[in-house]
C-alpha cells in the first residue's frame, strides 16, 4: 500500500523563532500547538540523557509541520 498524500513533516532548526515567522508570514501556515519534553520519562524513551526539547506544530491546508 503506497501514502496518498504526506500528513506530517518534522523540520529541524537552530533558530525556532526565525524558522517560525517565515512559515506563518510567508508561507501561511497557522499556529496549532506546542510541546516541551525535558528529563524524565524522555531520557528513557529516546534512550538519551538530559532530554530538552521544543516542538512547535503548523498547519496549512491538510499538511502539519513539526519545528
């Protein structure tokens, strides 16, 4: 069975704020939410220690964007 279409994109980036602003203002995409994981029970999970993360999550048209 082939995907119809891409529903989630992960992009990585050292300036989330910068990466954020051009999404929205130039691209169009909305804000959905975010997500902060840090330490405990991540470290386990991703099999890292000292876990800090932040995810912001965009959507334009059907198509979501994790930064």
């Amino acid at each position: 069975m082939q995907p119809s279409r891409v529903l989630e994109t992960v992009l990585y980036a050292s300036d989330l704020e910068a990466v954020e602003t051009f999404y929205h203002d130039v691209l169009g995409f909305r804000y959905v939410h975010e997500l902060e994981v840090k330490g405990e029970p991540s470290d386990t999970l991703l099999r890292l220690t000292g876990v800090s993360l932040r995810a912001t999550y965009l959507e334009r048209e059907g198509v979501r964007i994790e930064l």
